[in-house]
C-alpha cells in the first residue's frame, strides 16, 4: 500500500448531521481514494447550533487531491489555510478565463483580504465577480474586459441548504415527488408555506403555463392575485393568448370554456385575441380602454402584479408585451425573482426549469403538473429544493384559493 503524501486540513459548519452531510464527506474521501481524520468534531447543542467538523485529507497525487477538494466544496468543506480567493483578469468581453470557478445553487462565500463575503445575485451557473472587497455572481454573457474572475476552488466556501434550517419546508419537501400524495394535504402545507413567506416579508412568484387556463384554473388563479397572494407573474406567450381568448372570446384553444365544446371556427380564437391586443396597443391599454374584462392578465394590470412574458420559436403573434429577446426576457424574470421565497411553478415544464435554474438553494419550489416526469427534470436539473405535487393544475389552484380565503 503506498503512502498518502499529500494532505489538506479543510472545515465545514452547519446541521451536518440531521442533513446526512458529515457521512456523505467521508465517503467522498474515501470515493476518491483518499483517506481522512477527524481533528475536531462539535455537535450542536440545540435545533439552531450548527456543528463543526475539522478533517484532515490525505491523497497519494495533487490530482486526486484537487478532485476530493472540489467535491468537498459542494458540501460545505473548505481548505483552513487557503488564504484570498484567487482571482484573474478577463481580458475580453464574455470570455472567463479558462480556470474560472462555476455557481452551484447553494449560497457561497469568497474570501476577500482576509475577511469572507457572501456573493450577491447568486445563481447557479455564474461566475464570481470581485470588485472593491464585494463578490458578485455575473452569468457568462455579462462578463466585461478587465472583471476580476475567481478562478481555481481556494478561499471559496459554499454553504449548502440544511433540514434544521427550516422544518417547514423541509417537511414537506423530503416527501420527494408522488401522484400518491393527497392533494389536500400538499394543499395545506403550500398554504402554511405561502403564510411563511408573508411573514419574512418575501415575495411569492408564479410560473405558469397555458394549461391553468385549459383546465379552468382561471378563476382561482385571479382571485389570488386579487387577493394579494401573487408577487409576479412569469410565463410565456402562449398564457396570456389563452387567457385573453378565454376572457373575450370565452374559448381556450377554440374549445368552449362553458361546456368543453369545440367552437365553430374556433381554431383561429386565439388569433383573433392576439389582434384585439394589437389594435389596443398593448395588454395594459386593452384593459383601460374596456377591451379586456376579466382573466390573469387584467388582473395583473388592475392589481399592479408585474407579468413577464417570454417568446419562443413556436409562438403565434406573439402578443405585443411578449419579450421576443431571450436574454432580456430572461434578465427580466431574474428581476422579479429578487427577493422571493416562494415559487409556485404550474403546468409549465420549460418555465419551471428555466426558473429553477435562475434560482438560489434557499427559495422554495412548489412544482405542479399532472405528469410526474415534470417535476423530476426540474429536481434533476439542479434545483434540489423543488418539491413536486402531481395533480390537475386547476383542481389545484381552486383548492389553494378556497383553503387560503378559509385559513
């Protein structure tokens, strides 16, 4: 057996032990054939200690050492003695160098002379802008000639979401995802969880697709918003074409939203919803001239609650206030999801994941679709926080609006 020759001291703190977190570092020492000894162990005292753990690795190679320091990272380990974070100039716009440290979800700290700092805007997927002793998560495209990049993984600590942080959420969400829940009961734990969110003071944002219009979650959906349970809005084209063509028209895709019939000629409806959006000038002016009555988007104006509605390739129209600029559109769904706590993404698998990928570890996601598989891809694709209820979105939607008037 050869000798281990290199060696590192690294730490972490938090709930390491309710989280499973303490088992999974020592078996990734040990995955990536390293070996380790705990120096210090201290176990919290209540549910709001954190516990320290202090670890000495040892590797035979620095290659196999920079792979066990970079899976550590991602679980709340970093090298004692690592000093500032490593830093390095872009030298032309939207190019990192090629070392650049890439976000995780989870909340992350670099050390700037001497004193570490939380990084701000984060992301995952970013990089790390330094900039006058402040750190900065920045997406790839907003990158600038002579930005300071973290690079490497020293003076980097990332502080993954523990259970003991929040037995609410976490309650609910270590249910994993099942069409075997009862609705009412994900019902009511949404709703405890939309109060909590009230109560810090943080926003609640829905993602929605068309399919709240189709299954008849209008109604509901509107009397959220008028209620002052609904932060913003974010969707895409296709919601607010149906949901204006239901609200002039009283179809959804043609179909008659009074008895489920096919309305004669109804295939060109949603058409002829785009065009009286046109000729108003524009969602807002549709609703002040008289034009549009009733649905989410009136709501939304008459409310305040701003809506982004972001284009794709397969749109009709699109509707005038549809942001055909995919960047822009995406810029502007990350504005509105400053400041959240709560996502309430329904029906809507491309929107779902888009957003969970613009989001950090500590907002919670509450997926609604009737396919299950949904929720999976938005869980699969990073965003660890989301929990998944598998029903009809208006079923859902009208049971959330008539516990929330009861509560």
């Amino acid at each position: 057996m050869s000798l281990l020759r290199f060696h590192e001291v690294v730490d972490a703190e938090g709930h390491l032990i309710d989280s499973h977190i303490m088992e999974r570092i020592f078996d990734t020492v040990i995955e990536y054939s390293g070996r380790y000894e705990v120096e210090q162990f201290r176990i919290g005292r209540t549910n709001a200690d954190p516990s320290y753990l202090r670890l000495k690795v040892e590797t035979e190679t620095p290659e196999q050492m920079d792979l066990v320091l970079a899976q550590l990272l991602g679980l709340g380990c970093s090298p004692v003695d690592s000093g500032d974070a490593e830093v390095r100039q872009v030298e032309k716009d939207r190019c990192a160098p090629e070392d650049f440290y890439s976000t995780t979800n989870y909340r992350t700290l670099v050390k700037c002379s001497g004193k570490w700092v939380e990084t701000q805007n984060h992301r995952m997927d970013g990089m790390i802008v330094v900039r006058d002793g402040q750190a900065y998560c920045r997406k790839l495209r907003d990158l600038k000639a002579g930005d300071q990049v973290v690079v490497g993984m020293r003076g980097i600590r990332v502080v993954p979401e523990s259970k003991e942080r929040d037995r609410l959420a976490f309650a609910f969400m270590s249910n994993g995802i099942s069409s075997e829940r009862q609705v009412e009961t994900a019902i009511r734990q949404t709703v405890a969880l939309m109060k909590q969110a009230r109560e810090q003071k943080q926003k609640i944002v829905i993602v929605s697709g068309p399919v709240v219009v189709h299954t008849g979650g209008v109604a509901p959906f509107s009397k959220l918003i008028r209620d002052g349970w609904v932060d913003a809005v974010l969707a895409g084209n296709a919601l607010g074409v149906h949901d204006i063509e239901n609200a002039i028209l009283g179809t959804s895709l043609g179909v008659r939203q009074s008895d489920g019939r096919l309305e004669e000629h109804g295939h060109r409806n949603h058409m002829r919803a785009i065009n009286a959006i046109y000729h108003a000038g524009g969602i807002a002016a549709a609703v002040e001239a008289g034009r549009l009555k009733s649905g989410i988007m009136y709501e939304c104006v008459k409310a305040g609650v701003p809506f982004v509605l972001a284009g794709s390739l397969r749109d009709d129209g699109p509707l005038p206030d549809t942001i055909t600029d995919m960047n822009r559109a995406q810029d502007l769904y990350a504005e509105q999801l400053k400041g959240a706590g709560l996502v309430l993404s329904l029906g809507s698998m491309l929107h779902s994941i888009a957003v969970g990928n613009m989001l950090p570890a500590w907002v919670k996601v509450v997926c609604v679709d009737i396919n299950p598989a949904v929720a999976t891809k938005v869980s699969d694709r990073g965003t660890g926080q989301a929990v998944g209820v598998v029903t009809d979105v208006g079923l859902f939607l009208d049971l959330l609006a008539r516990t929330l008037s009861n509560a």
